[in-house]
C-alpha cells in the first residue's frame, strides 16, 4: 500500500461515517446542541466538510467545490461563501440549519470525490512539497492531508457522540 492509497483508506472510512451519522435526522436532531451550547451534528458535519474542500482545493489549485457546485446557494448559510466554521462564535453554530442529513452527505460526497481524483494524481515525492510557510517548521502537502484526515476523524467522532446522546 502506498501513501494515497493508505490517505484514500481514511478518507473512505469518513465518508462511511458521515452517511451514518446523518442518516435519518430531521432537522431538529442536526440543529440539537448538546447542553445548548455543544456543536451541533449538522455543524460538524458541514464544518468537517467546509475544511476538507478548503484545504484540498487550495493544495490542488482548485475552485472549491462549496463555491463551484453551488453548495453555497443550496445550503444558504448566513456568511461569507469562504468561511469553513473555523473559531466561530456559538451564536454562529446556531446559524447552520439543515432540513435534511442528505444535503450533508451529499457536500461531503462531493467534496470526498474530489479528494480522491487528487489523491490518485500523487507521487510519493509530492507529500514532501513545502504546501503552507506560515508556520515554523513549514507545512509539507503529507502533513496537511494528515491534518485534514485528523481534523475530519476528530469531528465525525463529535457528531456520532452527539448522535448517541439525543433526546
């Protein structure tokens, strides 16, 4: 097994588990917010997703999906069509309703497609390229779809806990 194909195994594996996550919620159950102030499921999903397109559109040299599909439109969240959920206020977790966890998977599918025609388009020595200098050591293209990978892994665990604890 080679790298992508070892990144395409964990990327698959989120896709599983954003579909049974969000199977079945109404839109209520996606908006529910553990305590009243937790992160929602539907928040997390769209957040997980809003990163991953991020990041793999700007290594890649793509449009994002959110904007070159028309997720923006078809979601009709209340920000910027660049923002990804990072450091939002709660007031801001509130704003991200769904009617249904299909709209969810579907970005996500969408969004993980993309993520594995650019995975199959790697060699070995791409994930040593220098992807990000702002921080110190630079960020390598292996790193970053790491963090994504990390970043998707630590959210979907978020919401299938929230899942298990609705009212």
């Amino acid at each position: 097994m080679n790298t992508a194909e070892l990144l395409t195994d964990g990327f698959e594996r989120v896709k599983e588990s954003v579909a049974e996550v969000a199977d079945g919620l109404t839109a209520e159950q996606l908006a529910h917010r553990p305590g009243g102030t937790g992160n929602s499921i539907g928040w997390l999903l769209w957040h997980l997703t809003r990163v991953q397109d991020d990041h793999v559109a700007e290594v890649a040299g793509t449009e994002q999906i959110w904007t070159a599909q028309g997720w923006v439109e078809r979601f009709a969240l209340p920000f910027e069509p660049g923002e990804t959920g990072y450091a939002q206020s709660s007031a801001e977790v509130s704003q991200v309703r769904v009617e249904s966890g299909d709209l969810l998977v579907g970005y996500y599918n969408a969004v993980h497609a993309r993520t594995l025609e650019y995975l199959g388009g790697l060699k070995e020595a791409d994930l040593d390229q220098v992807v990000d200098e702002r921080w110190d050591p630079p960020v390598t293209l292996g790193v970053r779809l790491v963090s994504v990978l990390n970043d998707d892994t630590q959210h979907i665990g978020q919401a299938a806990y929230v899942r298990g604890i609705l009212p």
